[in-house]
C-alpha cells in the first residue's frame, strides 16, 4: 500500500503576497491540503483491511473517498507549482502556438479559463488530451466531477472558497485575476512538454 505525503511548497508561506496571503496559504497547505493526504491514506488503509476481511460492505463509500481526497490532492500539487512570485506574463514558444492554435488566440483562452474559474465549484483546468492532441479548459466541480477521461491537467486553479474568501471576501473574480500574475508560465510548459511528448 503507498502511503501518501504531504508535499511541501516551492516558495515560502508569504511569497505570494499580495495576491495570497501568508495566512491563506498556511491554512490551505497545512491544513486542507494535508487532510486530502490523510484522506487518501485512511482511504488506502481501509481497502486493504476489507480485501484482507473479505468483507466489501462499506466499499463503495471508501472508493468514492479515495476518489476525492486522492484528486484534491494531485490538483494542489500542480496548482502549488503552477504559481511563483516570479509569475505573470504570457506563455511563451510550443505552448503559445498551441494555445493559438486551439483557442484562436491566447485572449480566447484567457477569456473562457475565466470563465470556467468563475462557474466551477472546484477547479478551473487547462488540460491536454492526448487522443485528439487538444488542449482544453474544464470546470471540475469538488475534485473530481466534471473531470475528462485521459486529459492531463497543466494548469489548476483552485477556486473553493478556502483558496480566496479570506482575502477577496465574495470576491472571486478579483482572485482569478490576480491568478495570472502569479502563473509560472515555465511550469505549465514543463507539463504541456512532458505529457505531450510521451504521447506524440
């Protein structure tokens, strides 16, 4: 059985200041973060216990737990990354081009990620499907819920209310926007490189 862990942060608790706060970024790692670890190991622990018991009568709920405390925690992994108090700009070189290419214009993109971030009770997701070499946005509500089959997720944002209401108050477009000038665009191409390459 894994055992899941934590992963710590690229930066420090108050790098992203002030678009988020020291304080955000504490709870949100330290605490939410760390229970989608928890959640997936006790997840984990609690499969193994019923296959060894060959008792299957809670199984359904302790799948549908390790669905969602394991996606929580892949989508904050990404999205830790995905920042840095270097970020902003625009995407740069193959990832550009292929944004042109799929959106039409990297202003299109922008336009519908911003929307997706403002509809979804979860996650806004750029991901790449490998099948028809596409790049696209996705509105994931919770973790796991409207997520795409075999689409890799190169850029996340988290927008439940744990991830802004502090600082931005209802305000969550206020925190989308300044999303984008924290995005490590270097990051997202590292990812859109990697998962396209396996695939090409």
């Amino acid at each position: 059985m894994s055992e899941y862990k934590l992963v710590e942060l690229p930066y420090e608790y108050d790098a992203l200041t002030p678009h988020i706060s020291e304080q955000v970024m504490e709870w949100h790692h330290d605490v939410h973060n760390q229970g989608y670890v928890d959640g997936t190991n006790d997840a984990e622990e609690k499969l193994e216990q019923q296959r060894e018991n060959n008792d299957f009568s809670s199984t359904g709920s302790i799948l549908n737990s390790f669905t969602h405390n394991f996606c929580g925690n892949v989508l904050h992994q990404i999205f830790w990354h995905n920042m840095s108090p270097e970020g902003g700009g625009k995407p740069e070189g193959k990832l550009m081009q292929k944004i042109e290419e799929d959106f039409g214009s990297y202003k299109n993109w922008k336009k519908e990620f911003k929307a997706a971030a403002s509809s979804a009770s979860g996650w806004a997701l750029l991901v790449y499907i490998p099948r028809e070499n596409e790049l696209h946005n996705v509105a994931v509500d919770r973790h796991d819920e409207g997520a795409v089959w075999g689409a890799h997720p190169v850029l996340a944002v988290d927008v439940w209310e744990h991830s802004y209401y502090h600082d931005y108050g209802p305000e969550r477009g206020d925190f989308i926007d300044n999303f984008f000038q924290l995005i490590d665009w270097s990051d997202v191409q590292s990812r859109y490189s990697e998962v396209s390459g396996a695939f090409s």
